[in-house]
C-alpha cells in the first residue's frame, strides 16, 4: 500500500518531522520538546529532552499489536541519542500499557506490552519518552521501532515487518531563554551560612551581600563591582570577574550604594546581555564627596564620618557630628554638634560648631565660632597690627574682634594717665582711662578688648592734646581697624 504523506514545513528554522509511512503495518511519526532537538553542552549537566512518538494505523484499517519495542542509540558519539538511561521515563497514553526500560549493548531498549490479547488499533496512540539526556555530540540519530502486530483476523504473534527508524537530528546547543531575566540576576543579605535569605535593597555600611544567578550551560559570565571579595581572584575592573562556574558570591564590606552588573555572553552566538542590581547603604562612609550645592539633612540628627576630603560648593548645615578629613565650602559652614578635621578647613563664609573645634591643620574661615577649641597646628589669630597718633575727635571702628592699645607720649607735662579716656559704642556707652600713673612725667596705657563693630573716640582732657596719644590696635583677625577721623 503506498500512502501519500502529509506536507510538511521545509524553510530553514525548523527541520522536517520524522514520519515513517507504510513500512509496516503501523504509522509513525515523532516529535520533541524542544523542537529540533538540541545536543548537551560540552560540559555540565546534560540538556534534557521528552520525545512524542505517534502510533496509528492506516485510514480504515485496524491492527492487533501485542508489543512495541523503541530502541534509543546511546553513547557519545555523534549518531547517539542519549548519554544516559538514567532518568528516563515512557509513558503511553493508554493504561492498556505496560513499560520496562533497560539498557543494552549501544541502546536504550523500551518495551510496551500491551494487555490480554492485544491492543486495536482504530485510533492514534502517544508514547512520551521523558527526560532524555541528549548526547553532547551534534549529529544525524534516529529511533528504530519493532511492532509485534497483525491486521484484524491475521494470526497473533506474526510481525508485520522489519524495524522502522525514524531519523532525527541534534542542534547545536543554543540555551534558552527564560520569561523575564534569563540570568535571575539579584542581590540578597549576607548569611554566612548559604542560606536563602531577603532581597537586600538597603544595608548598613560595612556589611557584605550575596550575589546569585541562574546557573545556565553554553555561556560564560564575568561581573563588574566596586566592592568584589579579593579572595574571589586577580581581575582588571574593566574586564570583569570570570564567575563562569559560579552560581553566587558574596561581595565584600560594602561602605557606599553599590552598582553590581552581570554580563552573559552565549558561546554559540556571541550574543552579550547585561543585569545590574543597586545596593542602598545606610550612614555611607566616603573617601571624597564634592557637592554643588548646598548640604542640609532635614530630618533627625545626621553625623558625617568622612576619611577623604569633603567640598561643599555652597552652604554646609549639619543637625549632628561632622568629621572630615579635609573641609572645604564656598559658603558657610554650621554643626550642631562637634567638628573635627584631619586635614583643616577652608571657607569663604563662617565656621560655627555648637560642640568642640578640633582640626590637625589649618583652620581658615571669616569667622569662627565654638566651645572648645583644640589644634595640633599653628593658630592664626592676628592680624597685622596698626599704629597711628589720634588727631582731634579721632574715632575707629572694628572690623574684627582685637585688642586697642593707647598710650601718652612722654615727656608730658600736661596729662596724667587719668586724662587718657576713650567712650566705647559712642553716647551710652563705657568711658575707659588709663590707670596706675600719678606723675606727669610718666605716662599711662590703656588697654581695651574689643569686639567686631565696637566703636572708639576719644575724650575727656587728652583728646585736646592728641598730639600725646599713640594707638596700636592689634587684630584677632583680618578684619581693618579704619582710622579715619570721625
């Protein structure tokens, strides 16, 4: 009997189906999940297949089957199907069925008995061979089928011809990919034990986290990181770790918000794919941090702990303790609690602390204020000082916190160091004179600390005699002592 075959698809994507028409008295197709198959990869676990054999008879007919034996090559060679018979499983569609795998030389042997006298074929019948572990080697395979069967009202036991094959082929090994991340790239909180354990989005500094992935055959992975463990091997940072054989590694300390980035590069088609996972860290710990703006934490109580230098393009606020290794800041600066630098600090603007000063460098700033103040380098504190003999109604102003000094010039028969008097922040304010000098032939001193904005004029006898009066003003600061007439 010749029997015409169905069409069949024959563009380049997918292979023909294996069909077997009219070579017995049965008819057999096959077909695989995935389709074509593929073979395993060169190393690793063996790439998995099921296999559907479909049994029929012809239109119209109907045959008696007692037994069916498939028959899979097994090896590693190129013409095998399977590496192994571990694991696989034949189930047939109908309970009629009984089935013994067992291997032989070169094959993996299936048997299907059928039940009493045997089974009617009237209808189409599936065999699901089930996990098979496809060889690594690509290649040209096939399955042979034996049918122990006999058209109705033949004699049982009469075979109804010579075993049939049914060709395949193995693909080269191409790994699936997955719905959503093929990788299933993600960072989790640190065990120490391996245990499966939360997501980690956010950790305090200095903690580790455990990086995981799909472990997948036919490609090879390298991972990108600021905080990679040293003992995980030598890399270049612009290469890449080389975690081909890994599945997971656990990070190292990580004392910023960390960027890790997985890429996947398939060994058959060169296909790359990038994943990135961030990780948030609590109280970060910097080895340099340059704002363009200004810095002000608005809720609680924030302390800044900084190794490295620390620029502020504006203004600098902190509700808290901030420590630094070097403080810049084009505006000024204010902590609520103590200061403390390694390496100085420089600003355009004020320095203000509500606790301790303590800096081993150079502090620079237009004005200082705090408690206590601690340096283990020099302390500038003057300015450069000023002289000059006082003309009548002489009066100054401050331009930073210092020290007045006045005095009269000897010989001065006239004055004695009662007469030297000067009013402090104009009418209201303190009359100082000078104190202790009797004899007119020696002359007094006045000494007056001063703030910045206080003013001084002089008064009382000896601003009649300003010829006789000499004044030093000595500068706690870079602030001027303007002396100008009033």
């Amino acid at each position: 009997m010749t029997r015409t075959p169905p069409a069949v698809r024959t563009d380049d994507e997918l292979p023909v189906p294996s069909y077997v028409l009219g070579q017995g008295l049965l008819d057999y197709a096959l077909t695989s999940t995935p389709y074509p198959l593929m073979a395993s990869p060169a190393t690793g676990a063996l790439t998995r297949a099921d296999v559907t054999l479909v049994v029929c008879a012809a239109p119209g007919e109907q045959v008696l089957c007692g037994e069916l034996t498939v028959e899979l090559p097994l090896g590693d060679e190129a013409q095998a199907l399977v590496s192994s018979a571990d694991g696989i499983e034949a189930v047939p569609s109908d309970s009629y069925w009984t089935v013994t795998v067992e291997t032989v030389t070169g094959r993996v042997r299936i048997t299907l008995t059928a039940a009493g006298s045997g089974y009617v074929f009237d209808d189409g019948f599936l065999v699901r061979l089930r996990n098979l572990g496809i060889a690594r080697a690509v290649g040209g395979t096939w399955i042979d089928v034996a049918e122990n069967a006999v058209p109705l009202g033949g004699a049982a036991g009469t075979r109804g011809g010579a075993p049939v094959r049914l060709e395949n082929a193995k693909a080269p090994f191409r790994p699936a990919v997955e719905a959503g991340s093929p990788n299933r790239f993600s960072a989790h909180r640190y065990s120490g034990s391996g245990a499966d354990t939360a997501p980690a989005t956010l950790v305090a500094a200095g903690s580790p986290v455990t990086l995981r992935w799909q472990d997948r055959q036919g490609v090879t992975r390298r991972l990108f990181g600021d905080f990679l463990p040293e003992d995980a091997g030598p890399h270049d940072p612009r290469e890449g770790l080389d975690v081909t054989d890994r599945a997971r590694l656990d990070s190292a300390p990580l004392l910023r918000p960390a960027v890790f980035t997985l890429r996947t590069t398939d060994t058959a088609t060169g296909a790359i794919s990038d994943e990135s996972v961030t990780v948030q860290v609590d109280s970060p710990t910097c080895d340099g941090l340059t704002l363009t703006g200004p810095l002000t934490p608005r809720e609680g109580r924030v302390a800044f702990d900084i190794t490295g230098s620390f620029s502020v393009n504006g203004a600098l606020s902190v509700e808290g303790t901030l420590g630094a290794g070097e403080l810049r800041a084009t505006g000024e600066a204010t902590a609520s609690g103590p200061l403390r630098t390694s390496g100085g600090a420089t600003l355009d603007g004020a320095l203000t602390t509500g606790g301790r000063l303590r800096s081993d460098g150079e502090v620079v700033a237009g004005h200082v204020s705090t408690g206590d103040l601690t340096a283990h380098e020099r302390v500038q504190m003057f300015g450069t000082p000023e002289t000059a003999t006082i003309s009548s109604g002489w009066k100054c102003s401050a331009g930073t916190d210092g020290l007045y000094a006045g005095h009269l010039t000897p010989p001065n028969p006239y004055l004695t160091a009662a007469d030297l008097e000067v009013v402090v922040n104009g009418v209201g304010g303190e009359r100082k004179t000078a104190a202790g000098v009797e004899r007119k032939e020696e002359y007094g001193a006045l000494f007056l600390p001063l703030l910045r904005g206080d003013t001084v004029q002089t008064g009382g006898v000896a601003s009649t005699h300003v010829g006789f009066q000499r004044v030093f003003w000595i500068p706690f600061g870079t602030g001027g002592f303007p002396m100008t007439p009033s």
